[in-house]
C-alpha cells in the first residue's frame, strides 16, 4: 500500500548505527583490553603502563578487526 513505509534489507546500515557501532567496539576494546592489561601487570608486577599500553593497542586492534568483519557482511 502507499501508507507502508519502505522495507529495508537487512544488510542496510544507517549511517547512525554505524557510527555508534564503530564508537562503540574501539571505545570497548581500548577500555577493556586497558583494563586486562593494567591487571595482568599489577599480578605479574612489571614496570607501570606497560601492560596497559600492550592492552590498549590489543583492544584497538581486535576493535579494527571486528568493525571489518562487521561491515563487509
């Protein structure tokens, strides 16, 4: 009918979603692989801000990856 809105594919990504999504894995990653890192540098006692750093570069790389994986689909 002329009153039904449009039908969307289920592959169609709205610019908001998108961005909230890529927000959202790179802000996730780098905060909780940050966090993993600073605890896994307190039980191993190694130098400060090297675990946190080695996290946060894990976090952002994984986030890079998900986001890929998600939006070639």
């Amino acid at each position: 009918m002329a009153d039904d809105p449009p039908t969307r594919k289920p592959d169609d990504h709205s610019s908001e979603g998108v961005a909230g999504a890529v927000l959202g894995y790179l802000l996730g990653g780098i905060v909780v692989w940050g966090f993993l890192g600073w605890l896994v540098e307190r039980l191993l006692d190694l130098p400060t801000g090297i675990g946190v750093a080695v996290g946060m570069m894990f976090g952002a790389a994984g986030a890079i990856y998900l986001i890929m994986k998600r939006l070639s689909a």
